[in-house]
C-alpha cells in the first residue's frame, strides 16, 4: 500500500510539472524555406519590427532579382523598415544576423548582408547587440531564406536564419535546358 501511495504522489507531481516544462510557446520552429521564383536571386532586403523602440525583428523580406519578394516567417506583419539593395546588377552572397545579447534564446533585431561586389548593406534594427558569424558565402547568390521564430509572449520574434544558396548548374543540366530551348524554337 505504501509503494502504491508513493507512485500516485510521484505521478502527481509529474502531472503538475511536465505540462510547464514542455510548451510550443517557448521550443524554436524553423519555418519552411522561401525560395525567390526560379532563376532569380536575392539583390536586397527589408526588416519588419514588432515596434520602433525595441527593434525585434518579426519578418525578414528578401528582393528578389525581377522585384519579386520572398517573406519570412511567410505573410506581412510588423512596422516595415527601409528597403536595403546591392548595385544595380549585383545580388547577396551573405548575411549575418544581430542578437539584442549574447545567447541561444535572444531575439535578432538587426541584419546585415554582403552583395557580390563587396558592399555591405546593414539593416535598420537597433544599433546595439551582437553580431553572429557571417553566412558561408554563396558564390552564385542566395536564393532562400529560413528563419528560426519562437512567441514570446505575443508576437513571434525571429531567433535565427539559414541562407540558402543557388547552386551552379551541372553540364548535363545546362544540355538539358539547350535542348528544351532547341524544341520550343523547332515549334515556333
């Protein structure tokens, strides 16, 4: 009766903690990635903020190539900041993000990206905090963007980001494409 005894108070006590201690609000999602429109890549950016003074970034939005545009975490939330792109001609071939402090659970609030020709475009988020490492650099442009988002307590605040890479085209591919080309000029 005494072990029986124990085991219910042991399973009371579990039943009152492991709901707290494993919560959807506070585990990191990656969101899917967002690609810009094939063939295309990333030439700019603009940051969205839950509010001015803070400065936590709520949406990353890639330019894309044609002024197509690639959002993330997907759909238009937050105060948008101003729109950041390379030369004409140029496209990002890396990017960094800023936290508001050092540590895993810290929100970013700033982004800075390199374009193919060296220039560094640097966001609007907030001046002070730490940079991370800089993206390994895509030689041929970045062409997706994933970021990490975590609620907390209200809006979702954007913890992380992967760019993803366009990658060069293999000769078989290059051939393929030639003669899908060939076809549609022998129908015309």
């Amino acid at each position: 009766m005494t072990k029986l005894m124990q085991f219910v108070a042991l399973a009371a006590v579990l039943g009152c903690f492991l709901p707290t201690t494993v919560t959807a609000q506070s585990s990191p999602s990656w969101g899917r990635v967002q690609y810009c429109p094939r063939g295309q890549k990333a030439v700019g950016f603009r940051l969205a903020f839950e509010d001015l003074s803070a400065r936590r970034l709520v949406t990353i939005v890639f330019i894309c190539t044609r002024g197509s545009r690639i959002t993330s975490p997907p759909g238009t939330r937050g105060i948008p900041g101003a729109v950041q792109t390379c030369r004409p001609g140029r496209y990002l071939v890396s990017c960094r993000l800023q936290l508001e402090r050092p540590g895993r659970n810290t929100p970013a609030n700033n982004l800075s990206c390199r374009c193919n020709d060296g220039q560094i475009l640097l966001g609007d988020g907030h001046p002070i905090g730490v940079w991370q490492p800089w993206s390994p650099r895509c030689p041929n442009g970045i062409v997706g963007l994933q970021t990490e988002t975590r609620r907390r307590p209200n809006p979702f605040y954007i913890y992380g980001a992967r760019f993803h890479c366009s990658r060069p085209m293999a000769e078989a591919e290059i051939e393929e494409v030639e003669e899908e080309v060939e076809e549609v000029e022998e129908e015309e």
